[in-house]
C-alpha cells in the first residue's frame, strides 16, 4: 500500500512539474510547481516509512497523463488527481494498523486536500 502511495507521489511531482513549465499564465504555473514540491516531500515522508519496515521504494509509474496542453485540461487533471489522492489515502488510513503510519498518511491526507482547494481557486477563476 505505501509503495502504491509512493508512486503515485513520483506520477504527481513529474505531471505537476512538467505543467508548471507548460503554463501560460505566472499565478497557477506558480501554485503547480509550488505543489509539486509538496508531492515530493509526501515521496520522502513514504519512502522512510517503507525502508524502515524492510521495503524498497518502488519507481515503477504508469505513463503520464498531464491533462493536455491547455491550462484548463491541466487544472483539470490536477484535482482529479488530488481527488485520487485524498480518497486512497482515507482507504490506507482505515485499512492499515500502525500509528506512525497512520499519523503520517493524515498529514499528507490534510495537504491533498489543501492542493485540491488550491487548484481549484484557479480553474475557477480561469472560467469567469
Ligand atoms: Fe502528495
Ligand atoms: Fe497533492
């Protein structure tokens, strides 16, 4: 499960980098690459918790799906990926039996969620 949680970080930090570079506008290319940062350090956090119980991260992702080229598209794919995050993280918290575990999914948890807010302030204003 944490090896799940990893990779999907690893697919988030490069979609987001990756985007912030591509979009046009200074505000949500400024708030991407901010998060992606973010998505890197939820790596850091797993990868520890998976090597202190006897694992190897895994670095197997899927191809990418970045959304498209256009802004719109991208803030699209950016909550629905958060929105993915936020739901296999409420699944791991429940099903998994180990309190630093546990703590530290509920932290990353909180930030998803934080994310998917902040992609959502700047789709929205994308369409007024
Ligand atoms: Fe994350
Ligand atoms: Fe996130």
């Amino acid at each position: 499960m944490l090896n799940e949680d990893f990779v999907k970080e690893i697919e988030a930090s490069m979609i987001y980098v990756r985007n912030a570079f591509i979009m046009p506008k200074c505000d949500p290319s400024r708030v991407t690459e901010a998060i992606s940062i973010y998505e890197m350090r939820h790596m850091n956090w797993l990868a520890e918790l998976i090597v202190k119980r006897g694992g190897k991260p895994s670095m197997e992702h899927k191809a990418l799906d970045f959304g498209g080229d256009d802004l719109n598209g991208q803030l699209e794919k950016q909550i629905a990926l958060e929105t993915e995050a936020i739901e296999r993280y409420k699944r791991h918290i429940e099903l998994i039996d180990d309190a630093e575990v546990v703590g530290v999914l509920r932290h990353i948890l909180d930030e998803e969620k934080r994310h998917r807010k902040e992609f959502r302030i700047r789709l929205e204003k994308l369409q007024k």
